[in-house]
C-alpha cells in the first residue's frame, strides 16, 4: 500500500513538473524578449528602449508592478510618450525577461530582492544604457522600486501611479503568505503553473482593473504565461510578501527627498487604496503633487493613459526638462 501511494506521488509530481514546463515553454517560444539583454555583473536586465535618441530629449525609466512585465507599458503608453522622451522599459528582477538576482535564486530559497537591491540593479543597468538622471516612473510595487532609487541613487524626478509608498494594516491574505514561503513556493507554484486555468487568470486580470474593464487585448499583449513561470511566482510572490518592512523604513527617509514627485492615484482603487497610500504621502512630502482620479481603480495607466502622460509633462516641466 505503501509503495503504491509512493508510486502515485511520483506520477503526479512527474505529471505536474511535465505540464508546468510545458506551459513554460509556450511563455518562452511565444513571448520573446523586445528590447536588449544588459548584463550587471552577472545579472541579465531586459530593456527595451523607445522614443528619442541619446541626448535628444529626457531619458524615462519606467517600471512595471506586481506579476507584470516591461509588455505593460507598450499596449498604448509608451507610443505617447515616444516623440518627447527617450523611453526606457525595463522588467524588473525575477519577472519578464530578468533574471533575480544571485542570492535569492533556489526553489527553496524564500528570501526576495528588497525593493533597494532591485533599485540599484536597475539603475545600473540605466546607467549602461546612458540614463544617468532620468525621470523614474514606477507603477504598483514599480512605485516602491522608484522610490527606493529616489532615496538611493540619482532621479530628475518621480512619477508615482497608483505607487506602494506606506505601511498599511492588515496582511495581504493567505496566498502570499503560502506562495511566498520555502515549501509554497517549492511545492504549491508548480501545481499553480501547471493547472491554472485561463478563465482564472482571466477573471484575476478583470479584478485588478476594477471598476474599469481591461482594454482588449491586454493579456494576449501582456503575456501572462510569462508571470506564470515557477521562478517568475516565486519571485513575485516573495517580494509582495516581504515588501512591508522595507516599506516602513523607507518611509523614515522620506523627508530626505526634495526632486519633483508626480503621483496620479484612481480614488476606486482597492489594491493600493489612494487613502492608505498616495494621499498620506503627499502630506509628508513636500515635493510631491497628488492627483487624484475619481472612480478610477488601480490601473489608470490603461484606462486613462494621457492622464500619465500629463504626471510626466509635469514631473519633467518641474526638473527644469521642459
């Protein structure tokens, strides 16, 4: 009995690790890296550079949030922005085409890139590419990133949309907490990454752009598989999970920073609720500017992109770019 019940455990771990490598394999053959691959020290940095040439106009770093990619900005964004910026795209660690870093690497390893670490992978990998001092726009958990590289590294200025900037109550529920561990995320992302259904990641992508409906097309350009490769949930789910600490003490140098900050935040957004974050932090920081979107959830970049494109006009105009 024993043995058969061995016997069975191995099938359906071979069956699972068959089906999410084969899914895996669909993501890579199917979505392809659009930009280059910068190497930072033995970490692979996927960016993608649109607009202007070097030196023609200001240099734009822009950094997708959670379970995304580069792909999220060029569906509509990124072509606005391309005749008055040298536009810079890049994934951050773990997801889309970068790699995670070296010591947070390992299907046991539950350990994440802190939102500083992937701050200064990013920046050098800008600084490879000739953005020395851009404007850095960060989206979501982006938001953390940009604002870690604001604390850390040189920014002409800040453009916060829908951004994480503040401690907030509660926990984030049990997934992350399980997906984010050694064992969940060793044992539970494959059967994840195998047996996910579409409709699932369909209704997942509906709930994140509510009250607003998805554009068409959004997850076909997206390319969800990506997000759903083992090592791109681990990371994900490790660095939401880990986030809040790193949060709280970035919150302690806040009033070191004095460069222009842009922040545009839907007042219906349930995610990253404008109350709990984008509002309180235009209160502690002098610099920043809030607008806020009524009725607008959490991906106003999608729905009402030239609203962004207006934060970065502004964000630029105040750096003295304009």
């Amino acid at each position: 009995m024993l043995l058969s019940l061995l016997v069975l455990l191995a099938v359906m771990i071979a069956l699972t690790q068959w089906r999410a490598g084969q899914r895996e394999a669909r993501a890579i053959r199917d979505f392809l890296p659009v930009g280059q691959i910068v190497d930072v020290d033995g970490t692979q940095v996927h960016v993608q550079i649109l607009g202007q040439p070097k030196g023609a106009a200001p240099d734009l770093v822009m950094l997708h949030g959670a379970s995304g990619n580069l792909r999220d900005f060029t569906l509509d964004l990124a072509a606005r922005l391309a005749e008055d910026y040298r536009v810079i795209l890049m994934d951050r660690p773990g997801l889309g085409w970068t790699a995670r870093l070296p010591q947070h690497i390992g299907a046991w390893n539950a350990s994440s890139e802190t939102p500083s670490e992937q701050a200064e992978l990013l920046y050098r990998a800008a600084q490879q590419v000739g953005a020395d001092r851009p404007i850095v726009l960060g989206h979501s958990y982006g938001g953390a990133v940009a604002l870690a590289w604001a604390l850390d590294h040189p920014a002409a200025a800040l453009v916060l949309v829908a951004a994480v900037s503040e401690p907030w109550p509660g926990s984030l529920g049990w997934t992350y907490r399980m997906t984010g561990s050694a064992a969940g995320g060793a044992l539970a992302i494959p059967l994840v990454t195998a047996f996910l259904p579409e409709r699932f990641v369909a209704a997942s992508i509906e709930s994140i752009f509510a009250p607003q409906q998805a554009p068409d097309g959004y997850a076909e350009h997206l390319g969800t598989d990506l997000t759903l490769r083992r090592t791109s949930m681990r990371a994900n789910a490790q660095q939401v999970n880990s986030l809040l600490p790193h949060i709280v003490a970035m919150q302690q140098r806040y009033d070191t920073l004095s460069l222009p900050i842009e922040l545009i935040h839907g007042t219906a957004d349930t995610i990253v609720p404008a109350h709990i974050h984008a509002e309180v932090f235009a209160r502690e920081v002098p610099s920043a500017v809030l607008t806020l979107m009524p009725d607008i959830g959490h991906m106003p970049h999608l729905v009402d992109p030239q609203a962004t494109v207006d934060a970065i006009h502004r964000a630029a105009q105040r750096a003295g770019l304009r």
